[in-house]
C-alpha cells in the first residue's frame, strides 16, 4: 500500500515537472497573437527547417509606438542624432548634405532619410523631418498606432494637416494633404 502511493506521488511529481517544463518550452517558441485581419507571410531559413512568421505590413509601416517613447527624449526612431546635437557632429557623421538652405531662419541639411533643421544661435539640431509618404499612413492608422493626437487641425501657412503629439519639451508632428489624407512628413522638434 505505501509503496503504491508513493508510486503515484511519484508519477504525479514527473507530470507536473514536464507540463511546467513543456509550458516553458511553449512560452520561448511562440509569437505573439496576430489579429486575423493581419497578413503574414511565411520564410524557412532552410537547413534548419524552422520556420519564421512575420507581419507583412510592418514593411509598408515605418511608424510605431516607439516614436512616443523615443521621443521623449528627443530621439526620433532610425535616426541616430538626438535634437540638441550639434551641427558640426551631424556633418561629420553624415558628410555633405544633398540640399542646404535656410527655412523659418534656421539652417536646414538634407540627406536621403532626413532633413536635420538648426538653430543659427546655438549651431544645435532643434528638428528633425522625414518624408514618410512612400508608407502606407494616413491619419486614421496614425491615431491607431499613436493615439489620439494633442492637436488636429490644418495648418493655413503650409496648407496641410497636422497632428501633433506633445512629448514634454519636443512635438512629435505628422502632415498630411487632407484631414485623413495620406501622411506626406513626419517632425520631431523642439516646442516652442
């Protein structure tokens, strides 16, 4: 009788050890839940046999939450300057610029990813704006992925609308042709 139960207590300690065991082994190899109305696309790596899922659109999005966060700090996501840098670092990492000018009077260098806006006073980068209507935005996809906006008006100088996110000294604002038209340029900046 004493040898059955401990039998089973065994039995029962090797079940549990495996499914908690197994639970972890699930918990490394899965993905995240997709919602069905997102397309994914399927890539063996080959010899291996495993088999990756990827989101089709995060091709055609370049613009994600991680835009708030980083710019929090200043940061705006895939550029490697922080506003504040200064311009002699930006030319130096970059080399020369494919367009320079002035605009609102301040210096603007214009590359193929970016254009970097500084301030005559203080030869520091106090905007950065990105052409971003090769993507798939527009201002309905852009409150989904960032929330609703501080501010959604058109802007009468530029004849475009803006929606502006303010992320405590530095606005993060995205144009567009129209009210939900599609986004033509995104800015991080200094507030002013």
């Amino acid at each position: 009788m004493m040898n059955h139960l401990i039998l089973k207590l065994s039995m029962i300690t090797m079940i549990i050890t495996a499914l908690i065991l197994s639970m972890g082994f699930v918990n490394e190899k899965s993905t995240p839940d997709r919602s069905d109305d997102e397309a994914f696309s399927i890539e063996s790596t080959g010899e291996t046999g495993i088999v990756l899922a990827a989101n089709k659109e995060a091709d055609n999005n370049i613009v994600s939450f991680n835009w708030i966060e980083k710019g929090f700090d200043g940061q705006l996501d895939h550029i490697e300057f922080q506003l504040g840098t200064e311009k002699d670092e930006i030319l130096s990492k970059r080399g020369n610029a494919i367009e320079t000018g002035y605009y609102e009077g301040g210096e603007y260098f214009r590359y193929d990813d970016a254009t970097f806006f500084i301030n005559p006073d203080t030869d520091r980068l106090v905007a950065i704006a990105l052409s971003i209507e090769e993507y798939d935005l527009n201002g309905t996809k852009l409150k989904k992925i960032l929330g609703t906006p501080d501010v959604s008006e058109r802007n009468e100088m530029e004849g475009l609308w803006m929606y502006e996110y303010y992320l405590d000294k530095y606005t993060l604002m995205f144009e567009a042709d129209n009210e939900n038209g599609k986004i033509l340029f995104a800015w991080l900046r200094e507030r002013v």
